[in-house]
C-alpha cells in the first residue's frame, strides 16, 4: 500500500480550463428548461438508457427490460463489443425491440425522449455521469457507490436537489422486506441499545496478475473510459473489472461489494450522517499484483457511544457468527446477524434464535425508483442519493485513513493498537484477523497502521489544522470535472 502525496486541496482547480466552465455553462442553461418534469402517468412506460453494459450493466438491462411500466431504448458504453452485446440481450428481453448503442454519454444525453438514466459504469465515472444526467432532466438509478470520493458525491446530492431529479442508489437491500423488517426489530429495541454494527466482506479475490504493460482493447475508447481519471498506461492484465483494486478507478473491496454492508450497518445505527472518527488498518496481503486496495482491512467508524466496526477479508477464510458476505449489530439483550441482502436471524444473548427474517429481490428496487419517478417525491425512494452518498463516503474515509497510514510489522500491531487506546471490541477484531493472516499461512508480512482522523459530520470535512482534506476529492481531467456547488 502506497500513501500518495497530494499537492493541495483541490476543490479550488476542479474547473481548470474555459472548455470545461463552458461546457458546464450549457448545462445549466439547459437544465434551467427541465425543472419541472412532465408528469408520468401510472399506465405510461418510462424510457430509460442504461449507461454501463458490463457485469451490473446486465443486472440494469434485467431490472427495466420487458417489465411493466419500462423499456430500455438506449444503452451506452465506450466499449463498442460490450454495448452491441448488450443491445441485443436487451432485445430478447423486450419482445424484439433492440436499444440503440451510444459511445459518449454527453450525446446520449442530448435524446429528450430518455426519462430515466440508469448508471453502471466504474466508481470513477458514477458521480460524473448522475450530475451530467440531472442537469439534462433525468431521473438516475446509479449504483453503489455513488462516489469515487466524499466531495463529488455530496455534489451529486446537491444536483439532485436543485433540479427536483429523483436519484435512487443501488444499494437493493434497503427495498428487500426481510432486510427492512430486520432494521424494525433493530430499532424498536428488541435488541437492547446497539453498541457494535459490524459489516463482514469476507469475498475470496484472486491476485490480478503481474503488474506490467498492456494494450487496451481495441473496441474501448480509453479517452471517454478513462473520464475524469488520468489517462495512465494500463498496467493490469484484465481490463474489465480489476479496475476495482486501483486507486485512479476503484475503491477497493470496501467501495466494492462492502458498501452494502457498510449502508446496512449505518442503517442498523440509525445515523444519517457520517461518523465523528475514522480509523482503519491493514494491506494487500498474500500476493503481490497489480492491485493496489487492500484485500485484508479492518475499519472502524466512531458514532459516540456506538462503534461501525468493518472487515474485509479477500484470502480464505472461515465464516464469523454464520455470515461471509453480511453484518452483525450487537445489542444489549442480544444480536441480529444478517447472511444476505434480505435473510438472517435475531439471537439473544446465549445465542437462541428468537426471529427470522427473510424475503427480497432486486426487482422491488428498479419498482421502487420507478414509483418515485411518477409520484415525483424523492422521500418514498428506498435508497435517496444522500442515504448513499453517506454510506459511500463511510468507505473513502476507511480508505484515507490506510493510505495515510504507516508500515509496521504485523507482529507490532496488538501493541500500537493498545498505545492508541484502542478498545477491546478493536482488538478482538484484529486477534482473529491475525488468526485468519496465521491460518493462510502469512507469518511474516507488514501493516498499513492507518491514521485516526477526526471528522466534522455537518461540513463533512476532516478537523484540525493539518486537516488532509485534498484527499476528499481528486485531480479531475478536463472536460470531465465536476461541477462547483454553485454550478451543479
């Protein structure tokens, strides 16, 4: 794990060139005349361009073609091979009628017969294409997480509130009934008071390969691929997906399948805010590749009297309390593991099943976006942006800490865990992951021991004078920064 040194803060230099700020302008000027949405009828289909065709790109064609009430008319990818693919995937869902491929979103945008974007392309481009959408007078489904970043994602909640655009985020537990009755037992204290949510990323990953130079695919326009990133020499073997493990497009496990998770355990807290402290430590572990994230991560968010305990754990390991891929909330009187997106079970403190719970599909998600989008109030989504852009930006500050952190030996961690006054739910936490590193064989290894950065919940900023707030944004690349908050 590398700690990247940061020139300044950079919400000064987002808008860098008269290109951009040009750009920029004409969207607004655009977007003045898309305020108020023509209504749409119960009885009426929504058109909806799907912006992303790869794995979650398939699971959006799925969730809109050929159901009731929507038709999937464009589909968008940069990727020429992926998008015609999925245009005709998305024909022998729909009775025969076949998308239209776009390659630049900035085109796709200016159709006015598409209502709804729906965005599955990598984290680095999330935020980006769901303002663009607003602006032109979308409604956006855009997965999780919503962010590359803390800043961008708070400036896609601020769009969405300018332009009254109704932006739901893929996080589809947050409309499964068992998952919601679970969060209820929660609540109405039938566990006591909550002290510990605790999220689990237990999901086997692989080495990515060496790292090197390789070409990138023909079919791919890697200028618009790349977007607000840097366009850097592709240095994994996979182009697709292993984006996930480097820095410049992904956020690791934990901004991967984790902030799932890492949303259900805010939600089990009840806090719609981020935390007061975050604190994280760990590295890559068992191999070495062209990955840069963490596959092995311990994060811990301070709520106060209530920790947010998270853990990610990409080589073998052995499940904890019954679930691999899940969240554990420790009350008082007892506690609720959840196995799924939608099933688990409540205990009591001798570890007696008291209550199930169970039932979900994604579908209920892609209904309930639709649903707002007729009804027009964005508090009846299930997964509002700003209930995702907490959840994401809960992920980011895990990972600033690490990357601001220092190397230790692995066999020094207990006791710079102790010197830091960590609490014992802490060091419970990393004892069993030292017995998981032990039992992969992994004896001799360093970790990332990372920074304990205090946070301002209301300004999302970090606090002190040496506040390392330039990690709560990026370098944008011109034409594709985001807007400043008076320009969304």
């Amino acid at each position: 794990m590398r700690s990247v040194s940061r020139r300044h803060f950079l919400e000064q230099s987002m808008m860098t060139t008269a290109a951009a700020l040009a750009l920029q302008a004409r969207r607004a000027e655009a977007s003045q005349t898309a305020q108020q949405p023509p209504s749409i009828g119960p009885n009426d289909t929504i058109e909806v361009a799907v912006v992303g065709a790869g794995g979650r790109g398939q699971s959006h064609i799925d969730g809109f073609a050929g159901k009731p009430g929507t038709v999937v008319t464009h589909i968008c990818d940069c990727d020429e091979k992926a998008g015609q693919r999925s245009c005709e995937s998305a024909a022998e869902k729909q009775g025969g009628r076949k998308p239209v491929w776009v390659k630049d979103i900035r085109k796709l945008l200016e159709d006015k017969s598409i209502q709804a974007v729906s965005i599955a392309t990598p984290n680095h481009w999330h935020s980006l294409g769901a303002i663009w959408a607003i602006q032109a007078g979308k409604d956006v489904y855009v997965e999780k997480p919503v962010s590359h970043n803390v800043l961008e994602g708070r400036r896609v909640v601020q769009a969405a509130r300018k332009h009254g655009r109704m932006v739901q985020t893929g996080t589809q537990s947050r409309s499964n009934p068992g998952m919601r009755q679970a969060m209820e037992f929660i609540h109405q204290g039938e566990i006591g008071d909550v002290q510990i949510s605790r999220g689990l990323c237990y999901k086997r990953r692989d080495s990515i390969g060496p790292r090197g130079n390789y070409e990138v695919p023909k079919e791919v326009d890697y200028d618009l691929w790349s977007g607000p990133a840097q366009i850097l020499p592709l240095t994994r073997k996979r182009f697709h997906y292993d984006w996930h493990w480097q820095w410049e497009y992904g956020n690791g496990d934990l901004g991967n399948q984790g902030i799932h998770q890492m949303d259900l355990c805010r939600w089990a807290l009840g806090e719609d805010r981020l935390s007061d402290r975050v604190w994280s430590f760990g590295g890559r572990l068992g191999y070495s590749d062209a990955g840069e994230t963490a596959n092995t991560q311990v994060v811990v968010h301070d709520y106060g009297q209530r920790k947010l305990i998270f853990e990610v754990r990409g080589l073998p390991t052995k499940e904890y309390k019954g679930s691999m891929v899940g969240i554990i909330v420790e009350g008082t009187k007892g506690y609720v593991v959840m196995t799924s997106y939608a099933s688990g079970t409540a205990f009591d403190l001798d570890g007696k099943p008291i209550k199930q719970f169970n039932g979900g599909g994604d579908d209920r998600h892609y209904k309930n976006f639709t649903d707002a989008m007729r009804n027009r109030d964005y508090k009846t989504l299930n997964a509002d942006i700003e209930q995702g852009h907490y959840s994401s930006a809960l992920c980011h500050l895990g990972n600033i800490s690490l990357r601001l952190g220092k190397e230790i030996a692995g066999a020094d961690v207990a006791g710079a865990l102790k010197s830091q006054g960590a609490d014992g739910s802490i060091s419970e936490t990393w004892d069993r992951t030292a017995a998981h590193l032990s039992e992969n064989s992994i004896s001799d290894y360093s970790i990332w021991m990372g920074q304990s950065l205090g946070l301002d919940p209301v300004s999302e900023t970090f606090k002190g004078p040496d506040a390392p707030n330039h990690w709560l944004t990026r370098e944008y690349r011109a034409p594709y920064s985001i807007p400043r908050e008076d320009a969304v």
